[in-house]
C-alpha cells in the first residue's frame, strides 16, 4: 500500500506529464526553460472531440436519459445530429476546457499533498510517543 507521500508524488508527475503530453497533442514542443512553442516535426497531432473512434480515442460517456416515476421504462436521447452538434461546440470551447482540466488537476494534487502532509505529522507525532526517555 502506498504512503499518501508516495500517493502525492506519483500523482503530481502524472500531473506535469499530463500537460506536457497535451502539448505535445496540440503540435508543440517543450523548451530548455519549460516553454511550448510549435514544433514543425510534428506533423502527426491531434486534441479535440470526435463522433468517430481512432487509435487513440478515449471515450467519455454523455449519459442522457429520463424516465418517469411508477414506470420502469427510460426513454434515451442519442440523436445523432445533437451529438455531432455537441462535438462541435465542445471542440469550439476545447481550450477553456483544457485550462480547467488543468486547474482541477492542480487542486487534486494540492489536496492529496496536504492529506500526504497529515499523514507525515501523524507518524512524526507517533514516533516523537515512542521515544526512550
């Protein structure tokens, strides 16, 4: 079993990495100083939404539904062209997204270091009980 520590490192890498990976989805490429600037070898990128599968699509799930108390049918939304309207307008707000993604990855790290700092102050009270006098 993980420490929270090891939680918070494993997670604030996968964090970095993430947006590094993003990046390089998006044509750039990384810098000596941490910037991103457009790499002209990639000529192979792609970050958005999409109504068709690829080799490296993830899906996410739009759960639409609804259903009336006292009958145990549910109706489903799946049109179509709706969805093919979302995709478009979700790819059209894709950057604000992408920075929100970010924020709320940032806020999960944050918060797995302060349950990880928690735990150090825990053991450290633990160990300051067990002392020999």
């Amino acid at each position: 079993m993980k420490t929270k520590i090891e939680e918070v490192r494993d997670l604030k890498y996968q964090c970095e990495n993430d947006k590094k990976l993003v990046q390089y989805c998006l044509g750039k490429k990384q810098l000596e100083d941490g910037s991103f600037v457009r790499d002209s070898k990639n000529d192979k990128h792609g970050f958005r939404f999409s109504t068709t599968q690829h080799h490296s699509s993830k899906p996410i799930y739009l759960d639409a539904y609804y259903g009336y108390f006292g009958d145990s049918n549910v109706s489903m939304f799946n049109n179509e062209f709706y969805i093919e309207c979302m995709v478009e307008a979700i790819n059209k707000i894709l950057p604000q997204l992408r920075e929100e993604t970010e924020k709320i990855m940032e806020r999960e790290c944050n918060k797995a270091l302060l349950e990880a700092k928690e735990e150090a102050e825990e053991i450290l009270k633990t160990i300051k009980e067990l002392e020999l006098n």
